[in-house]
C-alpha cells in the first residue's frame, strides 16, 4: 500500500560541536527532506539537555519554514503541561497566517526534560488548580477553533491572529487513551513507537484511533539507512532507552543510566528500579528499510511514518535521510 515519509529532528549537538552547529544542521536537513520530496519535516522540545538543542520547537519551526518553501513544518512536539493553551494556539495560529498551509502542531504530554527543568518551566503555575493532560488538550483545541464554551472561566478571549487554514494538529502518544482523545476531538495521532514499540500496544492503540476517528493514524519510528547492512547496524551501535520507574508509579525513558540516576536525584527519590531495552530501529541497506517498512504498512494500515535517525552525526543522518528517499524513487522508477 502507498504511505507517505515524514522526519522528526532532535538536533542532536555531536561531541565537538555547538548548539549553534546543531540547529544549523537541521535546518539543513529539513532543506534537503524538501528537495527530496518528503512530507513533512517535525522538531522536537527537550529541555536543561545540553546534547540536545531544539528547547522550542516553536521558534525553530518558524526558522525553518522562512528556509523552505514546500514542506510542512511543525512540532513532534510541544509539550503540553508546561504551557498556557491560550498561548500555544496563539503562537501556531501565527505561524498558520505566516505560512498558509504548511503548519502542523504536534503536542505531547512527557515533561520533555529532568525535574528541575519541568519545575522552572512550571514554577509560575497554580498549584492548587492545575488541569490534567486531557482538560488541557480540550482547552487548546477551543482556543485554535474559537469554540470555548460560553460557561468557561476563560470564555471571551479569542487566540489571534486567525490564519486563512488552521494548522494540521496531531496528538502524540503512546496509548489506547491517547488514541481516544484524539479521535475525541478530532486530531490526528502519531503512535510514538520510538518510545513503545510493544507491537500488541501498537495494534490496540491504532485500532482504537481508527475506529473512532475513521481514519488511519501515522507511525513514529527509528530508522537508519545505509549503503550496507552491517554499516548501519555499526552507526546505530549499542543504542539503548533505560526506562526508569519510580515508586509513584511513574515511567520515563532516558539514553543512559547517569541520565536515569540524575532524573531521580532531581526528583527527590532514592529508591528506583531501572529497565534497560534496546529500542527497535530499522536499521539496514535501502532494500531491507524499504521491506520493513512495507511490511508494517501493511500489518497496521499505516498511510505515514515519521523517521527520527537515532544518530547524532550529521553526515550519517544526512546519508539515511537520502538513501531513505531513494529507496522509494528506485521503487517508481
């Protein structure tokens, strides 16, 4: 079956380089995902990382979208509960008027970073009163629809500027749940199978969205492409997600033990238990990316991947993203 190829970009900053470096390479990347006929082109939010530049993918996108001028850009994604709803739909709603038709908003609900990080970001919230995940998801979609309802606290104030087309929005989530609350308000959903690739979860997740919403969700996933087989597998090396549990019950998935250790640390907990996972990459020659990928197109019903390059140098990533692209146009030819 036919199903487009979208990119998700952390802006990784490689050993050596700078932040600077990083975000210019991105934007880079996202420059030649259009010439290359990619769908869409999506930043990450990552916060208190100094391996990681893209802190506001608000401000990165629009960067991108002066630098391009096909390719939709967006956010893969904003999280959430650190931010007023009122402010993300007035922010998107102005990168909509800007760039007519080629804005997505992504959100998501991880805090994007350690504890100290999600308390500064959130140290002027109202403690007492704060909404959960869903009250909040509701909230933003009224603000882009200008459909708050008239007994809202917040009922009057109407998110600016109003764009000729509203942005492409997108639910990210790992869940059943975050499935449902999409089809519920009428977004579209990613499954972050970066993040959970747990194939039962994958099928009950994507089920639930398609039978709500009537229509297919999109895959997030690792991939690297290279000229051999084995050259991909010694780029991706011992990539490895330590999911750390804490005893509220809580997960959260980082790139190392000394990550984990200092999550918890800044949490405040001693006692933790740890579970380290090789995360699934496709990783492989054009052939063999292209036959997985067909492959799950087809077991899921999937019309869209989104392919974050879990790598952080530029060239490798650059390499994957174009021989990702050849792979389809040898397919046509």
């Amino acid at each position: 079956m036919p199903y487009a190829l979208s990119l998700l970009d952390k802006s990784p900053v490689p050993e050596g380089a700078t932040a600077a470096e990083a975000l210019q390479r991105t934007v880079a990347l996202a420059q030649r995902a259009e010439q290359l006929g990619y769908q869409r082109f999506w930043v990450a939010e990552h916060h208190g990382n100094p391996g990681l530049a893209g802190s506001a993918p608000e401000v990165l996108a629009a960067h991108i979208l002066a630098r391009t001028s096909r390719i939709r850009v967006g956010s893969g994604g904003v999280m959430l509960q650190h931010y007023s709803p009122f402010k993300v739909a007035e922010q998107f709603k102005l990168l909509a008027a800007l760039a007519p038709g080629r804005v997505d908003l992504g959100v998501g609900k991880a805090p994007g970073g350690l504890p100290l990080s999600t308390r500064a970001l959130q140290a002027v919230h109202d403690k007492t009163a704060k909404p959960d995940f869903a009250a909040r998801f509701a909230e933003l979609d009224a603000f882009l629809q200008n459909a708050l309802p008239a007994a809202h606290p917040l009922a009057g104030a109407v998110a600016q500027p109003q764009p000729p087309s509203l942005p492409e929005r997108y639910l990210l989530g790992g869940s059943p749940d975050s499935a449902a609350l999409a089809a519920r308000h009428g977004w579209n959903f990613t499954y972050a199978g970066h993040f959970n690739g747990d194939p039962a979860n994958i099928e009950r997740s994507l089920k639930v969205y398609r039978e709500a919403a009537g229509r297919a969700p999109s895959l997030a996933l690792y991939a690297l492409v290279a000229p051999t087989q084995a050259q991909a597998e010694r780029v991706v090396g011992a990539l490895r997600v330590f999911k750390l549990h804490l005893p509220t019950g809580q997960t959260f998935n980082l790139p190392s033990e000394q990550a984990a250790a200092e999550f918890a640390r800044q949490a405040g907990v001693s006692e933790y238990r740890l579970e380290e996972t090789r995360p699934h990459v496709i990783a492989g020659s054009q052939s063999h990316v292209r036959e997985q990928l067909d492959a799950l197109a087809e077991r899921y019903g999937i019309e869209e991947f989104v392919v974050d390059t879990p790598v952080t140098g530029f060239a490798d990533r650059l390499a994957s993203v174009e021989l990702l692209a050849g792979a389809f146009d040898a397919v046509a030819a």
